[in-house]
C-alpha cells in the first residue's frame, strides 16, 4: 500500500512538473526525457542542482522559477559535416569515424599528486625542451590520420568547431561556432589542455607543458625562434614579419613602419587598453553571452579576442594566400605550431585578467555558460565530454603559467595633447558645425541606411550621465557601444575608435589616450548561424569599449556629449557599415 502510495504521489509530481513547465512542448526525446527526470528528482528530493538550471537564485538566495531551457550549448556530434572556410571554400575537416558511434566517457580532473606542469615564456626554454617538442610533434604529424593524436586531426579539432561543421545539439540546423563570444577562452582552453597531455604522453614526460608566446613583454613580441626550425617550421607565414620583425598586436592589415622601439611601445599601451581600461567588466573581456539554440546566438568578442588574438593570427599568416593561411584562417590556424604557442598566451592573459579582477569580480555563473560542453580525445584515444566548469581552475588541470613582468599594467597612455585645449578646440568645431556637415554629424543614429566606413566616421555622442561618483563608476561601467556594425564582405576588416580626439586620429594610435579600442574582424563565413543551404542567417555585430577611466583622463566626465571618431584601418572600411553609436551602461 504504501509503494502504491508512493508511486501515485510520484506520478502525479511528475505530471504537474511537465506540465508547469511544457516540457511537453519540446521536440527532443533524449533531452526531454532528461530534463523530466531532473525535474522530478528536484521536486521530491527538493534539490535544485547539477546540470538543469529550471531554478536559479535571485541574487538574494530566494530560488525563483525560471522557464525550462531546451539545452545546453553543445554540437551533435552525429551532424558533423562540411563547412566552408572563411572565403566561403568548402572544407571537410570532420574526424574520419563519426564521433557520435564513438563511446565518451566524463572529463576527470588529472591526478593531483601527478607534477605541476610550468608553462613558459616560448622565447626562454632551452634546447633540450625544444628536441622533446620537435620530436612529438614530428611524431604526431607522422602518426596516421585516423588517429586523434595526428596533428593534422588536432589542428582539425578547431576546424570543426570554428568552421560549424557540427550542429548544435537538439537545435534543428543551427550550428556551433566557439569564436566571438564568451566561449572562447574556455573551449580554447579545453583544446590546449589534450593537446599539451597528448604531446606529453608521446614523449613520456607528464612534466611537459606548452610554451607560451609571451608577445606582450618587448623580448618576446616576435615569432619566437624555435618556431623558425624543425618541426615548428611553417612556409605559410608572411615572411616579412619573421623574427627579427617586431610583431604589430594590432595589426592594421598594412605595415605601421614604426621602429620597433615605437610599435613596442605602442603594443605595450594597447596591452593596457585591452586589459585594463577597456575591459573593466566581463562581457567587455570575456565577450557576449551566446546561448543554445537560433535565439541563443550572440555575435561580440571581447577585447583580447578581438585583438591580439585576430590581429597576431592575421600577422603572422602568409600574406600569399588567400586567406592568409595557416595562421590567419581559422579552419587551418592549428596547422601552424605556433598556434598553440599564442593561444597559451591567450590562456595566460585570461588567468591574469581574473587575477587583476579581485573578489571573484570577473567570474561568470550563469549555468548556460559553465554547462556547455564540448568533446575531445584524450592521449589514450578516448573521447572525452567535458564542461566549461571543469575548466576554471588551471591548478586543479595540473599545470601553471611561468611569472613574466606585466610591463603594461603601468602603461596608462596619456592624451595627445593638453585635455583642456583638446576640448576647447572640439567645442569650437562644434559650434561651426553647419560648416562641416560632410564630415561631422551631431547624429549618432545612422539608421535605417547605416553608413559605410570608406572615410573617418565623426559623431558627437549624448551622455546620459556625467558626474558620477567613484562608486558609481565602479558599479556602471561607461560603455561605448558602436552598434549594427554590418560586414558586407568578408574580408579582413579594422576600424579603430577614438574618443575627443582633434582630427588626429591619422596620426596617433593605441599609445594615445583617445583610443577607445578596435574592431577587427578575421574573415569568418557570413553564415554564422545556419550552415545548410536553406537559411543564410548574417547578424550585425556590436563592439563595446569600457571607457570610465579615458574619460576622467581625458577630463572630459563632466560633458554631457563626447566626440567619437571611428577610423577606418588598411583601407578596408568600405566593406563595413555601422547603424550608431550610443553610450550604455554596464554592471
Ligand atoms: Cu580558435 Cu586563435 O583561434
């Protein structure tokens, strides 16, 4: 009696749940199933947790009912098939065996007792390390393709998941991208991650660890030399930039012909606009949330991504391709062994940022976010499930990053002249502004039309607030947001964005304090979204820059409008148009 209780009880929870939350209503028999036993589990047993997020705190401890998700975000791997590269040439970089028929198994945290594994800077390890790395990668390349440790299988890894050969799971033809939102630093990671244990279970050292190319201290921003040799080698890269040539981090698609003590100082300043000043909240790093699903999509890498990351993958591609393959193509990036070097980098610089964040500021707890999962094989050819979540502590991964000198953490740019004169002068053009309607526009509003980046954009912007105390300050971010930027080819595109700068943006940079940031758009595939022919899905992208601290450098937080001057860069504004300009706040 008392089971037949039970289980009348039981059903009828089950009932009620599916029906509070039309569960009903979704189309996939697996997922469905699964989110019905969660939610049962979590109504009698009372617990809310684990992979479902129907339940999620109010920021006071009170569980408030949210909707039922369909899923998180994570491809199907039974739908891997041909992509396109980012000129738009069909590429089949799918494993030779369907991943799908393959058993997984859920991603373990390495044995803890097992050596801390130190990354270091590329330009400082020593010979020996680099035999034993040249020596598993040429293994690698020599092992057969049908084997994951392959390299060429490796560089395929981001292939597949750059180029959206795998649809989403439980989401109907929309496919998985893991560039330009916040899954790019964790998936990059995770890819890191098995490629550093494969390389190391190949030469039989559970010490070894990846180099990192520190490009962002003056010794190492050049291709480091152990790249030029052996199996590091690669005859795609543009041979004007190998070393000694110092590497331009925000690479404008032409030579800057700065000396290398002024580019250096001018990737120094730029460091410190993409790590500090301009990325004072998550989003601004870590890039949009993009969730499963069409309405999930979302299209906006944050600072790092946009640059270095794009620009040193577009500088150190062969000029003589055409898509500057390897490195400056992402369906064949990987093919370049310094790949991995320069997105340890990335990995390092993400670390950093947490550090420099305090209190667990630059962390994100949005379920969507830490239960999106992705697959990898592992160095005993096992195929491995793994989640964001799993991802977040580098210690618990067993490995560490070699302390280098943060060089631009002090290197807060000044403004390009006195702010005062600076603003007088703006103030004066301003008030002739009938003379110079062609060039300026007191309209930050260019819609429906849109306009074209051929030439130097110049619109005043409204503040809503100016004033703000300190406090305030660090609570709202000050955001300038250049919205429905619209690439209309998809070629290499840069503009960069000045604030109150008087006609100079010609001629000053990142080293100046009127630089806000930059837009660089790596060619991509317009299809972002769908991928099978029936739908061309193409989204405008917006770029937010954090601009707090500039303002108050610029002395310009007491104004009610600023001026913003978007620059076209390498003469590729032609193929970009932007909707606006607007200031936003962000938490
Ligand atoms: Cu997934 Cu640096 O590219």
């Amino acid at each position: 009696m008392e089971a037949k209780k039970l289980i009348s009880l039981l059903l009828f929870t089950f009932i009620f749940a599916a029906l509070s939350t039309n569960l009903f209503l979704h189309d996939s028999n697996e997922i469905q199933y699964f989110f019905i036993i969660r939610k049962l589990r979590s109504l009698v047993l009372g617990i809310q947790r684990g992979w479902h997020c129907n339940s999620a705190s109010n920021g006071n401890g009170v569980q408030t009912e949210q909707p039922v998700r369909r899923a998180f975000l994570s491809p199907n791997l039974s739908t891997c098939h041909q992509s396109l590269t980012d000129a738009d040439v069909p590429i089949y970089c799918c494993p030779p065996k369907r991943e799908s028929e393959e058993p997984f198994i859920d991603f373990q945290l390495p044995d803890p007792s097992l050596p801390l594994r130190v990354r270091r800077p590329a330009h400082l390890v020593d010979e020996e390390y680099i035999a034993k790395y040249n020596k598993a990668i040429s293994i690698m390349k020599s092992l057969p393709y049908d084997d994951p440790r392959n390299f060429m299988r490796q560089a395929n890894v981001h292939c597949v998941y750059c180029s959206g050969a795998y649809d989403q799971q439980n989401s109907n033809n929309t496919i998985l991208k893991i560039h330009r939102s916040w899954l790019f630093f964790p998936w990059h990671r995770m890819m890191l991650y098995f490629h550093e244990r494969i390389v190391a279970s190949i030469i039989g050292d559970d010490t070894f660890a990846l180099p990192f190319w520190n490009w962002d201290v003056p010794d190492g921003m050049r291709i480091p030399v152990m790249y030029m040799n052996g199996s590091f080698a690669d005859k795609d890269r543009d041979t004007s930039h190998l070393p000694p040539q110092v590497a331009d981090i925000h690479f404008d698609y032409v030579e800057s012909g700065f000396s290398p003590q002024d580019q250096i100082a001018s990737n120094v300043a730029f460091m410190y606009t993409q790590m500090v000043s301009g990325a004072k909240k998550t989003e601004l790093f870590m890039g949009c949330p993009y969730k499963a699903g069409d309405e999930g999509f979302c299209d906006g890498p944050g600072t790092i991504e946009l640059a270095p990351h794009n620009a040193l993958h577009t500088w150190v591609g062969s000029n003589l391709n055409p898509e500057r393959e390897n490195l400056g193509a992402f369906y064949s990036a990987a093919r370049d062994p310094i790949f991995y070097a320069h997105h340890s980098n990335i990995d390092r610089l993400w670390e950093v940022w947490r550090g420099l964040q305090g209190n667990n500021k630059g962390e994100i707890h949005d379920p969507d976010w830490l239960d999106s999962y992705f697959f990898f094989h592992n160095e005993k050819l096992q195929l491995v499930r793994i989640k964001i979540r799993d991802v977040l502590d580098i210690t618990k991964l067993g490995y560490a990053y070699e302390r280098v000198p943060l060089l631009w953490l002090n290197a807060r740019p000044e403004p390009s002249m006195p702010p005062k004169i600076a603003r007088y002068m703006l103030k004066m053009r301003d008030s002739h502004n009938g003379l110079l309607l062609s060039s300026h526009t007191n309209s930050a509003n260019f819609e429906p039309e849109g306009r074209i980046l051929d030439t130097t954009i110049r619109a005043k912007v409204h503040r809503p607030k100016t004033h703000r105390t300190k406090e305030e300050k660090e609570e709202e971010e000050e955001v300038l947001v250049v919205y429905g930027i619209d690439v209309k080819k998809d070629v290499y595109l840069k503009f960069d964005v000045f604030v109150n700068a008087v006609d100079g943006e010609t001629t000053i940079g990142p080293e100046s304090r009127e630089f806000a940031g930059t837009f660089v758009h790596m060619r991509r595939g317009v299809r972002l979204v769908m991928n099978k022919g029936e739908t061309t899905v193409k989204r405008k992208t917006n770029l937010k820059l954090g601009i707090s601290e500039l303002l108050e450098d610029l002395e310009a937080d007491g104004d009610e409008s600023i001026w913003v001057a978007l620059v076209p860069r390498g003469g590729t504004g032609m193929h970009i148009s932007v909707d606006g300009i607007r200031i936003e706040y962000m938490r």
